[in-house]
C-alpha cells in the first residue's frame, strides 16, 4: 500500500469485493424495499446484522430503513443506539435527512451528539482511496488502456468493485476505483463538494499515470449514477484529460446547469468517445436523453443505451452492456 497526502493507493488487494451470499441478500432487501415489502424485508435485515457482525453500519441502516417505513420509531431508536455500540456511524446529516421520521424521539438529539463527535473524528482523517487492479492479462511492460471508475452516491468502492470487475477478467485493461473522501458513513461516500471532487479525480489520474503505464490514448472514465456525473463534468471541463466516458444510470442535473443552459465549452470533444446507460424508467431518463442529444448535436461519438423496464438501478445484463460500451470507447 503507498499513500499520498489525499489519496490512499492500494494495488490488488487481497481482500475481494462483498462475498457472494452478502451481495446476495443486499440486492434482496433492496428489492424489497422497492417492493414496499417492509415486514418481510425487516426479518431479512434482523438476520443480517447476527449474520454479519463485520457490517454493522450497513445491516443497521437497512433496518432503520425498513422501521421507519413502518413508523416503528421507538424501535428504530432502539436499533440505532445498537449499532452505535457494536461499530456503526453515521454522519449527522445522513441521520436527519435519511431517517428523519426519527427526529421527534426524545433520544434522538442525545445519539446526534455522540454522532457528531465520531463524525468529527472521521472527517478530520478522511482521505479518497484509489484501488487498482489488474488481470492475469496486464502486462506491465505494455501500456494499457485506463478506466478510472466512481462509484454513486452514498456508495463506496467495494459496491464498484462488485458492479464492474466481472466484465474485465480476460481483460488488459487497468481497472483504477476511486472512492471519495466526503464520508456519510463508513459505508457511505459522497460527491457533493464537487470542486472537492473535480480536485480527487484529477489528482487520482496524475496518481495512476505517475505509477503504471498507461495508453494516454486511451484513458476513460466511468462512473455510476452521481459518480457518472462527476466523470462527464471531469472530463468535459477539462480537468482531466481523458479520452471517453462510461455513464451509467447518470444524475445530470449539474451537468445541464453547467453545459447545456449556459455557453460553457466543452473541452476535447473531437476526439471524446462515450457510452450512456439508463433505464426507461428512471426518473432522470428524459433529461439523460437531452444530454446524449446535446453530446451528439457537439460532434462527439456516442452511444445512448436505454434498457426497456430498468429505474435507476444497475440493468441486470450489465456485464454484456459494458462489454459492448468498452469495444465502442475503445474502437475495438
């Protein structure tokens, strides 16, 4: 492991992403949710904090999320304060806005409290991480092809790890996972200092061209839903310079603000090759069309993919959809 004043770098890391019967149940109470399937859900997530006692901030949250759709308050006191004692934390903001069907329990300014010092505490040591891995077919005597990847919000790298590395195992291409240093959780990251984050995506770039030898004509950047957005801000403002772009599921909005409502340049455009995936039912489809429309009216290569009955979730044959992204961006 080498680390930077920002950016913790750790290449190959034994430890693999989420065990399968964890990504497993994960997806599953995520359905539920959805589902509104709040009582089976619960039982789930119950079982998931005696199951997995390594994941306390995670499993607590779930709960708390299924309690609070049931106006189960005092209960979901009681799970919260459990989680406190066996590893959870969580920021104060993410209490107040995620669960803020609590705010009224007598408790509740007491936990934000003790919250607000951990979050204090994890704050003021925080760093971005950059994971790196490579496959059997990685020739470090060869310059490889790049894609830098960012996870969404209130994610991490373990979900990007889990979401991406499949599609690459016969691949020569340098994986790079960038996780942002604005925490929410110990499980939960964000971008919403954008500036701050323009700052780590650039920094994270410099980091891998200085360590690894990488194709400079072949740099891409990917990103899932906020991280997505961040990517195509990154890269068309110039603040980094890659040469295509992955979006998957993208939150756009600042992008519009940014591009499409104002003058703003963009930055590389002749020679940028990008891919988009969403879903026709997410909620931020219409306006991921006008930005792809808008790409396109500038010049710039690019594919739009919309997956028939998909919301802003990871579309199921993602592995087959990034396959065909890669081979475009790349022109292979």
């Amino acid at each position: 492991m080498c680390s930077n004043d920002t950016i913790r770098l750790i290449h190959n890391p034994q430890q693999k992403p989420e065990n399968t019967e964890f990504q497993r149940l994960q997806e599953l109470i995520e359905k539920r949710l959805d589902d509104e399937e709040y009582e089976r859900g619960l039982k789930l997530c119950l079982t998931a904090i005696k199951r997995f006692p390594e994941k306390p901030t995670l499993t607590h949250s779930w709960t708390l999320d299924f309690l609070v759709s049931l106006g189960k308050k005092k209960e979901a006191i009681t799970v919260l304060e459990h989680g406190l004692r066996h590893g959870a934390w969580w920021s104060p903001k993410l209490l107040k806005t995620g669960w803020k069907g609590l705010a009224d329990q007598p408790k509740f300014q007491k936990i934000l409290k003790v919250v607000r010092k951990r979050f204090d505490e994890e704050t003021a040591i925080a760093k971005a991480e950059l994971i790196v891995r490579t496959s059997e077919k990685y020739l470090r005597e060869k310059a490889s092809p790049l894609l830098l990847i960012l996870h969404g919000a209130y994610s991490n790298n373990n979900n990007s790890q889990h979401t991406w590395m499949s599609s690459f195992k016969e691949s020569s291409v340098l994986l790079a996972f960038l996780q942002s240093s604005q925490i929410m959780s110990s499980d939960h990251f964000v971008w919403d200092d954008e500036d701050k984050a323009l700052r780590e995506v650039k920094r994270a770039l410099s980091i891998l061209i200085g360590k690894y030898r990488i194709n400079r004509s072949k740099v891409i950047l990917g990103g899932v839903s906020r991280g997505a957005e961040v990517a195509l801000l990154s890269l068309f403002s110039g603040n980094t310079q890659a040469d295509g772009f992955i979006a998957v599921i993208p939150s756009v909005g600042a992008f519009t603000k940014r591009f499409i409502k104002t003058t703003h340049p963009l930055i590389r455009k002749d020679i940028v090759r990008g891919f988009i995936i969403t879903g026709e039912k997410d909620p931020r489809h219409p306006n991921t069309k006008t930005v792809y429309k808008f790409l396109k009216e500038q010049g710039i290569a690019c594919q739009f993919h919309s997956v028939p009955g998909a919301g802003h979730t990871i579309p199921e044959d993602f592995d087959l959809i990034l396959k065909k992204a890669i081979n475009f961006v790349l022109k292979e």
